[in-house]
C-alpha cells in the first residue's frame, strides 16, 4: 500500500506598508459610503521620500469598514488620530499605497502618537 501526503502553503503576499511622515492632525472625516468609513488630512511637515512617491495624499483613509483590515485595528487607529486632533500632537503614520479607497486615500496601517 502506498500513501501520500500532500502540503500546501496558502497565504498572501503581505502588505507593502511605507512610512508617510509625521504631522499634523487637521481635520476628520466619517462618512457611511466612502473613504472607508473614516479619514484624517495629516499636514505632514516632514513627508517622507516614500509619501512622495507613493501616490497618496493628505488626505488619508483608517478602513473603520473593514474592508482591508478588521473593524477594531482601523478605529484604534482612527482613535490615536482623534486624540490627536483634540491635544494638537502629531503623528506617525504609516500607510499602504496599495490598498485605496476611492481610487487615491491610502489605508493607514499604523499610527504612532508620542507625548509633545
């Protein structure tokens, strides 16, 4: 009798997320049918190499409609950036160029807020 036995390795190719910059949190958008569900304008005042040449823009979208990533890692996210409008902190935020929203606002995948 012979046996065999088949491996298989399913996955996806992981995220290409890219450091845009420290800024700025300015203004908030929630909306139930676009832009993810929430976004932030980050006026970003060291933008990285890699938000220059990344297609995204200011204007920058947290996925709070778990289209990219789960509900609760987008609005912890959306949250850091809230804090930070409200206490005028900047922010670090990392983001995907190429998981979009409405063809140009780049998911975020990350936010660092540090104390002034």
């Amino acid at each position: 009798m012979v046996s065999c036995i088949i491996l298989a390795y399913c996955g996806h190719a992981a995220a290409q997320s890219m450091e845009l910059g420290t800024g700025k949190v300015l203004k908030l958008l929630t909306s139930a049918d676009n832009y993810g569900g929430c976004m932030a304008y980050v006026a970003f005042d060291n933008a990285d190499t890699g938000f220059v040449t990344s297609g995204c823009n200011n204007f920058v979208s947290f996925g709070c409609d778990g289209g990219f990533i789960s509900k609760s890692a987008a609005t912890s996210n959306f949250q850091s950036a809230q804090l930070a409008l409200v206490t005028g902190a900047e922010i670090d935020v990392q983001a995907d160029p190429s998981r979009t929203y409405n063809g140009n606002y780049c998911l975020v995948t990350r936010v660092d807020l540090a104390a002034q």
